[in-house]
C-alpha cells in the first residue's frame, strides 16, 4: 500500500468516518496484512486515549455499567469508544452478542463508537485484535475507550496489559466473595464494583473485600482499590448517579497514575506485551499456518495423541526447520 493512501486512510479516520474504522477493524480480526500496515502507519499518532477495562463474571452487569458510563462521560463532554469483546460462537465464529443489540441508545451519537469483537480463541477473554483497535480508536480522537471483557475467570487477568484503569464487577450471590479472591483477581483491580448492591449479601461481599485488600501488599505508588456500590437500574436516575460516582473514581484514578509517573511504567508493560504478541502474530502463527496447510500439524497432532512422539519432541524439530541457528 503506497504513502498517499496510507495518508488518506490516516485522515479519514481522524475525521471519525465509521465506515472507514468499522473495515479497517475488521480487517485486522481477519488477519487481513493491509490492516497491519495501516496500524504502522498511524501508530505515531497514538497516546492520547485513556483505556478503562471493565471486567468481571458473565452477568455480573458489565454491559449495563459500560452502557451508563458512556452517558456519563458523555454529559462531561468526552468522547468515547468502546469495544465489547464477546465469546465467539464454536458454530459460526462470529460473536454471539451484538454492540447494537446492547447499547442502541448511543448508536446516533457521533461522539460515541462501539464495536464488538469476537475472541476467537483468544486466551485471556480479549480478542487478538484488541491492541490494534485501541489505537484505531485512540487516532479516531477518542478520549475515553472502554474495553468490555468477556469475563472468563482466572484468565481474565489479561485485560492488565491493555487498560490503564482496571474496573472488575462483582455482584453478590454469584460465589464472588470466594472466586475473586482465588482468582487472583484481586492483584489487577484498580477500583471494585459492587453491582446490584441493594440484594442480600452485598455487606458480605463488600466486608469480604474489605478484608482481602487489608491483607494485599501496597499497591503501586499507595493507591489503594476503592469499592463503590451500585443498585439496580429498577431505579435508572439513581443508578445513574451511582455510575457519575464511579467515573469520578476512574478519573481520580488516571489522575493519580499521572501525578505519580506510574502511568509511564503501564505504558512500557503495554509496549512489552504487544512486542510479544506481534512476535507471536509475525513468526508463530505463520509457522503454524504453513504446518497446518500441508498436513504436518495434523500428523504430528496424531502422533502425540498416539503417544508416539511428545509435544516437546516436534516443537524442537519445528524450531530446527524454521529457525536458523547462529554461527
């Protein structure tokens, strides 16, 4: 792709043209090279979104708060991308939930972008194109973007490497009192939420939290996780306050990764993971591919089943085929 296109799409995007962002998002869940391209060229005119992540448990009422936050932000101004990463269907590979389905109120609001992203496989309950569609939407001029896990459990820790504010949800009644403590979930929330606050249990699972992050070692710089409370939307106009305080925290939050250069170290952790996962995306899964599309992988997947030859056996004869070792 030549310099003046790569300049026109840059522009287009900046100008906030939906069609132009929705394809080139598109393009990179389907691995398509030309996406990757465009990402290295607009990539210098990232930095200057903050990323909040929205994670927890299915049905712990992610959708909701995402949902109402944007309406919060929205009200100081701000504008706002979101990405719902959903769990892919095992039939159709596609998402089985929809951003439009969920978050219809928005959907006329230039100020605000959403896209759904399927997972695909993905460990970690983030899709593989997640980083880039970060910085779509960071160039698109997005202040705020919201990223909106799936919500798998342990796994789930990997939204630490792509969010500067961690946001994890929990309601009581669902086991969180317990899960989220052995999850290691703890370790990654910036601010904890406690959904649905006004159902029995809640001053259990808030003294349980309480309780667990006076047993954590300090956090980075002394921030200490806050827990806010929420209700049902039963009552919308308070839940929304509730929701203006929650955004109040996460901005006292970035805030407080700014005034502490700590913000500086999440950027650099960000930097390290995704070196590793384009490595991964640029000399993995290219090897894989061509494994797989001459039969070799299949083979040697019977042979391990078999218990013929192990795991570890192939991966040294793959690394002998495809890399070259240093005189």
């Amino acid at each position: 792709m030549d310099q003046q296109k790569l300049e026109k799409i840059l522009n287009r995007i900046r100008e906030g043209d939906v069609r132009v962002v929705s394809r080139l998002i598109r393009n990179l869940e389907d691995r398509i090279p030309e996406a990757k391209e465009v990402i290295k060229y607009i990539y210098p005119h990232t930095g200057q979104a903050r990323v909040v992540g929205i994670t927890g448990a299915p049905g712990a009422g992610k959708s909701t708060i995402t949902d109402f936050l944007i309406s919060s932000y929205r009200k100081q101004g701000k504008t706002v991308g979101v990405l719902a990463v959903d769990p892919t269907s095992p039939f159709t590979g596609g998402a089985l939930l929809g951003d439009r389905v969920r978050m219809q109120d928005h959907a006329g609001d230039s100020g605000v972008f959403i896209r759904s992203l399927a997972t695909r496989g993905a460990l970690g309950g983030l899709s593989a194109a997640v980083e880039d569609a970060i910085h779509v939407l960071d160039v698109m001029g997005k202040d705020v973007i919201i990223i909106e896990t799936v919500g798998t459990g342990q796994s789930e820790v990997d939204i630490m490497n792509n969010a500067h504010t961690i946001v994890v949800v929990l309601t009581p009644g669902m086991g969180d009192d317990v899960q989220t403590i052995k999850a290691g979930i703890m370790e990654i929330a910036d601010i904890f939420v406690i959904n649905k606050g006004d159902q029995p249990n809640a001053a259990k699972l808030f003294m349980d939290l309480m309780r667990a992050l006076d047993m954590m070692q300090e956090c980075p710089g002394g921030w200490k996780p806050p827990i806010v409370k929420l209700g049902t939307t039963a009552n919308p106009i308070k839940y929304a306050e509730e929701i203006d305080e929650l955004r109040k925290k996460i901005d006292e939050h970035l805030k407080f990764l700014e005034d502490k250069k700590i913000i500086e170290q999440r950027e650099k952790r960000k930097a390290r993971v995704q070196l590793i996962n384009a490595i991964e995306s640029q000399v993995l899964v290219p090897i894989i591919d061509s494994l797989e599309k001459d039969g070799t992988l299949q083979n040697m997947v019977e042979k391990i089943a078999n218990k013929q030859v192990s795991a570890h056996e192939f991966a040294e004869e793959i690394k002998n085929m495809f890399c070259k070792k240093e005189q």
